[in-house]
C-alpha cells in the first residue's frame, strides 16, 4: 500500500457515524402480591456442599415466606 493513499484517507472524510441503540418497548410490570396469612407462599433451596473426607451431601431447605419458618 502506497503512503500517500493512507494519508489521503483522513481527507477523504468518511461519514461513519455510530447509530444508538434502539430501547426495547416493555409492558409495565405488574404488582407484586403480598400475602396475608402463613403457609401461602413456601420457598425452596436447594444446597450442597462437601466433608473433609471427600463425602458429599444435599440439603433441601423448605422455608414460609410470611414469618421465615423451615420446615
């Protein structure tokens, strides 16, 4: 590639612009319900982990959402 055509490149002028993104148009969110009573709404976690010796173990943990009691 000749010098004189990469010097000219800056004359040239290209008209690159960046265009912005367009926003996606999302639906209002709906409201979130709080529950009145206990034992509604239950959460579940599932959990593992590992022992010294190399032994794994699972752990299920059942828990209501009102007042945090596990089961």
């Amino acid at each position: 590639m000749d010098v004189s055509k990469v010097s000219n490149r800056k004359e040239l002028e290209f008209n690159l612009q960046i265009k912005p993104r367009k926003r996606r148009v999302r639906d209002k969110a709906e409201a979130l319900t709080v529950k009145e009573g206990i034992n509604q709404v239950w959460l579940m976690d599932l959990m593992h982990d590992q022992r010294e010796e190399g032994s794994t173990f699972q752990l299920l943990n059942v828990i209501d959402d009102r007042n945090r009691e596990a089961i």
